[in-house]
C-alpha cells in the first residue's frame, strides 16, 4: 500500500489551493509561508510531479494539482465534520434526535415544547429522514424508529403499536357527499401512504384493508400516493380522499377535527412498532433518559 503524505502538507496543500495564495494560507495556519513552501515541495517530490505553477504575482494548479485538489478539500471537510458531531456528542445540552418525516411533523413537533419546558437545559434538535440514521456519522443521539425492533449493536426499547385505519376530512361526511358505508370508497379516492421500507414485514395497505372488510369488488390501486405520511395527511384534510392512516401520526389531526374516521375496521401493523434507539451506554446519559421518559410518557398519553 502507498504511504500517505504527511497531514502538514496536505493541510498546506488544501489552504493553499482554496486561497490560491501562499501568504493567505500562511496567514490561516499561522505559519510562515516559507514553511508552507517547503511542505509543498516535499509533496510534490513525494508524489513526483508539481502541483502548483509559480508565476511572478501568482500561483495556479498544475493538471496534477487541479486532480488532487477535490479528494483532499473533502476529506478535510469530513475532518471538520467528524469533529463537529464528536463536540456535539460530548455536549450534554445539545439532544439530536432523528425520526421519519411524518412522525417528526404530525406528533413529535406539535408535542416538543412540552420537552422543551420541562428540560430548558437541553437544547434540542430534530433530524427528519427516511432511512435510519447512522448515530456516530451523522450525530445522532437518539433515535425513534417504526420497524420490526430488530437494530443490532443498538439499545433498543420498545415504545407503542401502530395501528392503520380509513380516515377524511369531515366534509366527506357531509349530507350527500357519498360516503356513507364502506363500499362508498369505489367511488372515492384513495390516499396511499407508501412508506420507503423494503424490508418484511410489509406495512397495511388499502388492498389489506378492503379484503379485511370484505370488498373484493373494489380496486386498491387507484388514488394517489404518498412516500411521505404528512403529505397524505395533508392531502386528505384537504379533501382529496380517503387516506389509510397511521393512527399514532394522525392523533393531532383527529383530535383537533381535521380527520375524521368514516367506519371501521382498524387494523393493527403486524411485526412492526415505535421502538427509542441510541448507542450502547448512552441511554444512561441524562439528556437521553430524560428525552426517552418523556417520549414514553406522550406515546402513552396518546
């Protein structure tokens, strides 16, 4: 394997190339620029070809250096990165926390203050993603998570069922607007909420819900869909049709009116749950125990 550079010189050969002057990045790393010179120059005979073209009042990259500059501005930017989410780890008032972007918008946002008030030491912060988010990479403290709890090398607690059931807007309940029973949904739309997981178990779907109330007659694939549970969500306040919801990401909306459900049955979600994840060991810090108290307390409220 081909030895790596020494870190000084392609530190040197990173701010130099970015300020295109020895003297700036002499200045950024407060150290001469005659010292910078001759890191540049050991580089360049450790590599065997120049990077940099000395011009009377200026510098510019040679072919080689113009190649190598882009993987070395990276990695330094990874550095800092790398460095940025260790400091925010060993930050006790700072509390990462990453959840689907449904979850995020529909429960834990409109509920947080109350975290907020009650631990006004901690200062939170929400990443919303749809994949599960690597907890030393990207910085996470906690994570909350609808799968089958399976998360090897994690401390996993399980937090609450889900459950999905028909939902709408209320004016679709409305004297003559043709939803009166469920075998009214042939003639409506159907919101679908297509979650990006690949792995089984499969989530509900509306093909699920119309054999298990016994309408073979009617099609499980028209209606839009959604990858997203908020924008289904909205898409059905707004009167677009009938939506196969989460009941737990649509407890805001049902209990403020804004969703309302039409008939039965629910069905619960087989082989999957609201489960609080984070890295071994840190569920004993005080910001987590006390972000995953509360977190169980509200789902249980719920």
């Amino acid at each position: 394997m081909r030895p790596l550079p020494s870190l000084n010189a392609l530190r040197a050969f990173e701010a130099i190339a970015r300020h295109q002057s020895f003297a700036k990045a002499a200045a950024e790393l407060n150290v001469s620029a005659t010292a910078l010179s001759h890191q540049i120059r050991g580089l360049e005979d450790m590599l065997g070809m120049k990077l940099f073209e000395r011009r009377p009042r200026s510098i510019a990259l040679t072919e080689a250096g113009r190649l190598l500059q882009p993987g070395i501005a990276a990695g330094f930017e990874r550095f800092r990165e790398a460095l940025d989410r260790l400091a925010r780890i060993g930050d006790d008032r700072v509390l990462v926390i990453s959840a689907t972007p449904g979850f995020t918008s529909k429960w834990l946002v409109p509920r947080l203050y109350r975290f907020m008030d009650a631990h006004p030491e901690i200062e939170t912060r929400v990443s919303a993603t749809t994949v599960f988010a690597d907890f030393v990479r990207d910085g996470i403290d906690v994570g909350i998570r609808l799968s089958p709890g399976n998360h090897p090398g994690l401390h996993v607690e399980k937090l609450a069922d889900e459950s999905v059931l028909p939902l709408c807007s209320p004016r679709l309940l409305a004297e003559g607007s043709g939803l009166a029973t469920p075998a009214d949904l042939g003639r409506m739309a159907l919101i679908h909420i297509e979650l990006p997981i690949a792995a089984p178990p499969p989530m509900p779907s509306w093909a699920d819900w119309l054999a298990a109330a016994g309408l073979a007659d009617i099609d499980p694939s028209h209606g839009p869909r959604f990858n997203m549970a908020d924008h289904a969500l909205d898409a059905a306040i707004a009167g677009a049709g009938v939506v196969l919801a989460y009941r737990i990401i649509a407890s805001g909306d049902m209990r403020s009116g804004l969703l309302v459900s039409p008939f039965g049955p629910e069905l619960p979600v087989i082989g999957r749950a609201y489960y609080f994840v984070c890295a071994p060991g840190r569920e004993r810090v005080p910001k987590v125990r006390a972000f995953r108290d509360w977190l169980a307390a509200e789902l249980a409220a719920t």
